[in-house]
C-alpha cells in the first residue's frame, strides 16, 4: 500500500490517494489484513492514472525509499501503527493521556526555565 502511495506522489496525487485509503479502508483492509487488489477498483473508479502508479511502483527510488522506512522502523522498535515517539521514548501504551504523561515527563526532566 506505501508503494501505491509513493507512485501517486510522483502525480502529486499522494494526498488525494492517502484520502481515498482511509475513506474505504473498511474494505480493502479486513480484519487488519491489506487487500490491494480490492483498492485498485476504487483507484480505477476514481479516475487516476492507474497504469502509471502500478509503472512506477517499480521505480527504484520507491523500493529504496520503502526499504529504509522499514529498516528505521525496525531500529526505532516501531512495530505498529501508530507509534509515538518523544525525544527517542517510544509511547509505552496508545492513548491521549499517556501521551500527555510522556511529554509531560519529558519536559519536567529537559526544561530548565
């Protein structure tokens, strides 16, 4: 799916792809488990240039990009969606106010003013 959204970036298109991921999600993403093939009904529906996503998926550039997300993930311990960071700490659990508890001690301990 990143790679449908990096090919639609070089149609500046990547915004509008990105809306229409979330807007249908509930359908090309059941139970957690993508379905791109669903998605490029909705693409095709939508009027994007769908052959030239699917040509520059294969960019190089794309795979390169990819590639090093998936590394910083794995060397940051980001192993779902979403994982907040605050100056390096990873969110010990999702929620607004144990975010707020992290920046909160985060800034006690790095705010001298």
């Amino acid at each position: 799916m990143v790679a449908i959204l990096e090919a639609a970036r070089k149609q500046n298109k990547f915004w509008e792809v990105l809306e229409l991921m979330f807007d249908t999600q509930h359908d090309w993403a059941l139970h957690h488990k993508p379905q791109p093939d669903v998605f490029w009904g909705y693409l095709e529906n939508s009027g994007y240039d769908v052959a030239r996503i699917r040509q520059n998926m294969n960019d190089l550039a794309i795979k390169k990009v990819i590639k090093q997300d998936l590394a910083d993930a794995q060397m940051l311990g980001a192993d779902k969606t979403p994982t907040f960071f605050v100056n390096g700490k990873p969110l010990p659990s999702f929620g607004s106010q144990q975010l707020r508890t992290l920046v909160d001690a985060e800034v006690s301990a790095n705010y001298q003013g």
